[in-house]
C-alpha cells in the first residue's frame, strides 16, 4: 500500500541485491516518514551484515536530507564513519595475530598476494560446517603465488589447546592458522567489527580491502576470487 514495496524483509543476509538497494533508494527518496522509520531500523543489521557497501553509502545523502531529524538518524550516520573504513579499497586494518608455535604474523606479510581470511572459532558450529569448503578452496589455488589462505580463530588464550584439537580433527593444519592470543575481545575484533562469524575477508596485493564481509565458501567467494585473479 505504500507503493514502494510489498516486502519488507532482506532474504539474504550477507549479499544485497540491486533490488533491496533500489528498495532503499526508493524508501528514502520518498516523504513517507513512517516508512523511513521502519527502515532506519533496518539499517543497522544491514551493517553489521555486510558492512558499509557502495550501494549503502550511496543511501547517506538521502538520509541526510529527506529524512527528519531523531536519535536513531543520528546513530544511523554514526554507523556510516564506524563502517567506512572497511570499505573496498580503504587500507586494510593490521593487527599482530599468533600461530600455534606463538610467532606473531601480520596482514602485512603477505603484500603482493591477494588474502583471504576465514574468522571463526571452535564453538561456532556454522564455521566448522563451512570450515571443509574453505579448505578444498584453499587446496585449489595451492601453488598459486598470486593468492594466499589462511584462518583466523578469535577463540581467547585460555581455549587455545581447544583451538589446536580443532585444527587436527578438522584437517586444517596444512593451512597458516592464527588467533588473538588474548583473552578478551582483540584489537583484530575491534577493527573489523567482528559481532558474527563465520566471517570471511579479502585483501589484495597492496593491503586494501576487497571485501570485509565477502560471501562464504559455496556460496560466492570461489566466483569472487576467480574474478581477482583474472
């Protein structure tokens, strides 16, 4: 009845199509401000799920003149300077992370590849599960100089011999795997707003962001990269 849509929900969490952003465009381009309320309520789940992407950064001038002032505008546009630094092609945030034997590593150290980053834990069940495709995709590309693989646990210090039976009973110790060594939310966490996971993330050979929130093994991440290294 609004004229816009019929359908509030997004289907997909972690991958917006043109329709839910021509919704969006829609919404916020109209003067209806009991349908801008109830998509400002929406916004920050589409955040936290796939972070600040070129076609929500295109909705910030929308909101910010057509849409009346309040409260949740306000946190609304927060959301934006939280996010924007994990946009593609902003530099790729660097924490120090450390494998099994405890030597640290760094993003950085693999400049001149493209990176790709499985975030998980062994109490996530939905990344054990996802955990087989990662690692068939990663014996895909091996061999191949352009691209590198490797997991990223943010299970706390205290689980870290959980953490090294994970890695032997799911097979993954032919890949780089790295955690926090913290035992409380790391400095990794904080800067690429990890509140889910399985979470994966790509990197290219200067260090700038492909994706964040890129989609999950079996599900757009092989297209993805076959796409980087044409």
């Amino acid at each position: 009845r609004d004229g816009i849509t019929v359908d509030m929900r997004f289907h997909s969490i972690r991958s917006l199509n043109k329709n839910d952003y021509q919704k969006l465009q829609d919404v916020f381009s109209s003067s209806n401000e009991s349908l801008h309320a109830i998509y400002l309520e929406k916004l920050p789940f589409l955040f936290q799920n796939n972070g600040c992407t070129e076609g929500l950064y295109e909705l910030k001038p929308l909101i910010e003149t057509k849409v009346a002032d309040s409260s949740r505008k306000q946190d609304i546009l927060a959301l934006y300077d939280t996010y924007k630094p994990l946009m593609k092609g902003e530099i790729a945030p660097v924490s120090t992370l450390k494998d099994k034997d405890g030597k640290e590593h760094t993003f950085a150290e693999f400049k001149g590849k493209f990176l790709v980053i499985d975030v998980w834990a062994t109490w996530c069940s939905s990344c054990l599960k996802k955990m087989p495709l990662f690692i068939q995709l990663s014996e895909k590309y091996h061999g191949n100089d352009h691209i590198s693989f490797i997991t990223l646990s943010i299970d706390r210090k205290k689980h870290k011999e959980r953490w090294l039976k994970a890695l032997e009973k799911h097979g993954m110790t032919g890949l780089l795997n790295i955690y926090p060594d913290m035992d409380y939310a790391s400095p990794f966490e904080d800067a690429y707003y990890v509140s889910g996971i399985p979470r994966y993330i790509i990197i290219d050979k200067e260090g700038k962001i492909v994706s964040a929130f890129a989609p999950s093994p079996g599900n757009g991440l092989e297209e993805m990269i076959e796409e980087l290294l044409k």
